[in-house]
C-alpha cells in the first residue's frame, strides 16, 4: 500500500512537503506522541524525532524497501523530515496522518498512513511492517482499523492505495478490504497498480479469496 512521499514527485505525485519554523515543536524540543488509533492488538500514536531511529531501521530493511514505489527513508534528514510532515498533516489536516505503530507490548511494528494523494483530493491508505511483524495479521488488522476510521469517523467519501506491480502481498490484503482494482498508473515515476474503496462499499473484512496472479504469501 502506499505510503507517504519521501522523495520529489514527478507529474501527478503528491508535491515535495514544505516547512517553516512553524512546524517545529513549540517547546523546540520534541512532538508529543499522543495516542490516535487502537485496535485489538495495535497502538497507534504521533510521530516524533524520538521515532527517527525507528524510522531508519524501517527504512533500511531490504526486504521491506524493494518493493516500495518511492524511494525509503534512508537518512537521518530523511527520518526528521518525515516527522515533520506527520506533525503538519495532524495541525491541517485532523484525522489523517501517518503513525507509529506497536503491538500491545510496545514493541515498534512499522507505520500505518492515511495520507493526501495527488491533486484531486483523494486520500491514500499506506502500511509498512519491519519483517518480524510479517505473518500475525497486523497489515489486515490496522487496514481495517483505518478504514473504519476513514468512513465512520471522518466521513471521506472513499480511500485508494496503489502498489509495484510484483508485490503479490498486498492486493489480496486490499480486496479483503473491499478494494477493487481501477487499472494502472504510475507513482513517483514507477508502474502502480491502483485500487480504490467507496464509502458506500465498505462492509468490513470480507473472506479470504487468492487470484493466480496474486499467489505470494501474505506479509500482514
């Protein structure tokens, strides 16, 4: 699924994220971490720059960056960056955002995201897990925890997501959300897969089901 930008776009990208000291602590010494979103077994909370560590591990996890279709957090800039924009997207945007994310013994999962796409209004819904989340259901468990969220509480008329056409693991993620396939594109100048999700279509988790194309384990 998609994740926020950490690289210039290109055309029809969400544009490069711009600051200024209004969007640094107020303190100037560090974001609060205020819980956002919980689910059965996760804990969602606001980024901060105590996160950037957490960050880079994700960021420099080859089995998690391969498949992405911008490019990963890879430096400490990078890291403080990202938090920044999360911080800025809470203030103008409530309810959206991209969080730090821990299981119930507060161990660093990865990140979940709903997040401003392009320039049509439309907003997209993102995970990336550390490899030792793969497999225990928390990419399904968060993406319904989101969704919920997106259409109950926040009332957004739809959600998309996008993927590399090689990843096997998430479109079958994505269709037991309800999300249907609406063609190809492109995102930071790679091939995309694209999905979206109505409102009206969203009725919880729906049973498991695999197409030949989408045959790869799933990493949730």
């Amino acid at each position: 699924m998609q994740t926020p930008p950490s690289t210039p776009a290109g055309a029809g990208d969400p544009a490069p994220p711009s600051f200024s000291r209004d969007d640094l602590p107020e303190d100037g010494r560090d974001y609060p971490t205020e819980a956002q979103l919980r689910s059965r077994r996760l804990r969602l909370h606001g980024f901060a720059f105590r996160h950037v560590i957490d960050l880079l591990q994700l960021g420099r996890e080859e089995r998690v960056t391969r498949l992405l279709l911008d490019d990963p957090i890879a430096t400490l800039d990078d890291a403080m960056g990202l938090v920044v924009w999360a911080n800025k997207l809470y203030r103008e945007r409530p309810g959206l955002g991209l969080w730090h994310t821990r299981d119930r013994a507060g161990r660093f999962i990865g990140l979940f995201s709903l997040t401003p796409s392009g320039d049509a209004g439309d907003v997209a819904i993102g995970v990336r897990l550390l490899p030792s989340a793969w497999g225990r259901g928390y990419a399904i468990e968060g993406g319904a925890a989101l969704c919920a969220h997106a259409f109950e509480t926040l009332q957004l008329p739809a959600l998309i997501a996008q993927c590399a056409p090689d990843n096997r693991s998430v479109p079958p993620l994505l269709r037991r959300l309800g999300f249907e396939e609406t063609g190809a594109g492109t995102q930071f100048g790679n091939p995309a897969r694209r999905f979206r999700l109505a409102r009206d279509d969203w009725h919880g988790l729906r049973p498991r089901r695999t197409s030949a194309r989408d045959a790869g384990p799933a990493r949730g």
